[in-house]
C-alpha cells in the first residue's frame, strides 16, 4: 500500500511511522523527515517528482528528529534527512543516525567546508549572518567592530542563545579562541541599545525606530521583508535599512546552512542520493533561492535579485565542522557574560 504523505509533529512514535509508511518502501517512493516547514520544501519535491516520478513523503517534526530515528533503529522508514541548521546535522551524525556517502555530484558542487570530510551530510542552502544598519552606514564592515566601544549604545540583537547568534560566537572561538570570543561578547553587550531579545527582523525594525543603528541578522529575511511576504509593515522595515556582507578580519563571512543526510538504515539509499543529488543542481538551487531568499551552495547558480543587491558573498573558508566543535562553549560563554540579562 502506498504511503500517504506527512505533515505531522514529532511527538509521532516509532509504531506510527510503521502504520503511515504501512510495509517496505518501493522505488517509486522515499521518506524524508525533515525539520524544515513543509512550505519551504515542497517547491523542491515538487520539481523532483515532476522530473522523475518518484513521490517524497514529507514527515515534519519541529525537533527531536535524530532520537525519532533512533528510537525506530533498523525498522526506519527514513531515507533522507533534512536539517536547517549545521549543529542538528553534526548532531544527527553524532548520534549515529546517518551513513557517509561518495558522490561526485555532491563533492563538486559542494564546497569541501561546507559539508562532512566523511560525507555524512551535505549544505544545500546558504544564509548570511548580515550586518542590518543605518542608511548611510559603512559600506564595509568586520563582526569585530561591532564590539568597538564607538557603538555604544547603537546595537540590537536578539538573545545570544539563539542558534543564529551561537554559531556565529563559536566561529569567532574556532578562529581566535575563548578568550578572544568572551572579551569581543563582553564588547558587543556594552553596546546594546536594549536588552537581547526579539528576532531578526526587530532589528530592522528598532534601527527604522532610531534605537539603536546596526545590528545583525540573516540575510533571507531581507528578502522576505522587501519582497513583502511579511506584510506591508515589515516591507517599510526592509526599505529602512542598509545591509551589508561583515566579514571576520583576514576571512570571510559567517553563514550558516541547511542541509540533509541519508539515514542510516535507509530502505532507498540509492534514490535518497539521487535526491540530494537533485536538490545541489541548478534547477534546485535556482529554487531555493526563488523560495526562501537563501544563497546556493553551488558556484555559479541564480542568487534572487533582492539578495544580489546585498553584494558578493565570500564564505569564510573555515570548515563548518570545526565552527560546531565550539557550539557548547559558545553557549557557555553567553551565559557567563550574562549577555541576555
């Protein structure tokens, strides 16, 4: 019996699984669970089985994804993964919930640092650690900066907890060490304007408000604001402000990804690569960035044009998986600066 296509929580057991996905898969079907909003996947698993006549059933879950996989062991149904966030993909594979895998597809057109060396996952989408700011702000500007006491008082954030703002504190650990990190976190809360708090698109909006003039943020939402699919107030937000690509002094820029892993016990391994495969292709790039304003991992492939304008994105070359090495020491040093209180 053909599987009906998911869209449920992960509070779903293991015995459910088994009932949705009723028996052993079949080649003309896979299974991916995924912690990426159905909305923004669909358009991809849409083109994919419009291009091969292979039907993806979606399982959401909002997190718990590697212990529902565990949990299912050897009986799984899952054959990819999918994650929007480079700890939950070091996470999965920690949890030994993935298998590695050679592709040559996915090695040329995934850069080395942004995928596992033993192929265990793979970045399909890129998003910037921005630099929102005031018009007529600097053109150029470093993520050290923001910690120079002339910004006193002008910089928004939202809480150093966040997964956004842990990944970036744990690159600055990765590339300059604890002490370094801890004395620029110390610098870059002496400066706020107001408490940590929010969410990315605020700082847009409180810099509109002249509370403070720079903050940073994830580039996508700049696209959703100025594209308007966050409603006409959080179009003039967009409108309000300049952004900018930072970079690290001697590097590149912060990004985080997402990305996806075959399961380990994958029913259709060989249909599962052959989806990732697809989604690092130009048609699917090209889609990404239509749908969800991100940067493509692939060199070369269409960026959307409210996100070119931003400018050219140079990647930090620092591999991800050493920037996650640092992701608990981050979070330890957010507290001890008591950055969100």
């Amino acid at each position: 019996m053909k599987a009906v296509q998911l869209f449920r929580r992960a509070t779903l057991g293991a015995a459910c699984a088994s009932a949705f996905f009723s028996g052993a898969a079949v080649a003309e079907e896979i299974n991916l669970y995924t912690t990426r909003e159905p909305g923004l996947v669909q358009p991809l698993l849409q083109a994919y089985t419009a291009r091969t006549g292979v039907k993806v059933n979606t399982v959401f879950m909002k997190d718990g994804l590697p212990e529902r996989v565990a949990s299912e062991g050897a009986r799984s149904p899952a054959d990819v993964l999918m994650a929007v966030d480079v700890n939950a993909l070091v996470d999965m594979t920690e949890k030994g919930v993935t298998q590695p895998v050679k592709s040559a597809a996915l090695e040329a057109a995934v850069p080395a640092n942004l995928r596992d060396p033993a192929g265990n996952w793979f970045a399909l989408s890129m998003r910037a650690r921005t630099l929102y700011e005031v018009k007529g702000g600097p053109s150029s500007f470093t993520y050290e900066e923001l910690a120079e006491p002339k910004y006193k008082g002008k910089v928004c954030l939202r809480s150093g907890q966040h997964p956004y703002n842990t990944a970036l504190i744990a690159h600055l650990i990765a590339r300059d060490g604890e002490a370094a990190a801890e004395s620029w976190l110390r610098g870059v809360k002496a400066n706020l304007a107001r408490k940590a708090g929010g969410g990315d698109r605020e700082v847009a909006r409180d810099i509109m408000g002249g509370l403070c003039d720079f903050g940073l943020a994830n580039s996508y939402y700049v696209g959703l604001m100025r594209s308007g699919a966050g409603g006409p107030e959080q179009q003039k937000w967009g409108e309000a402000i300049d952004v900018v690509l930072p970079t690290f002094k001697n590097g590149g820029t912060h990004v985080n990804v997402a990305g996806a892993a075959i399961a380990k016990h994958a029913p259709n391994k060989e249909q599962a690569v052959k989806l990732l495969e697809f989604l690092v292709s130009d048609e699917a790039q090209a889609i990404y960035a239509k749908a969800n304003f991100e940067y493509p991992v692939k060199q070369g492939a269409a960026v959307d044009p409210i996100i070119g304008k931003i400018g050219t994105l140079k990647v930090d070359a620092l591999p991800l998986v050493e920037i996650a090495k640092h992701r608990k020491a981050a979070s330890l040093l957010v507290d001890k600066v008591g950055f969100d209180n």
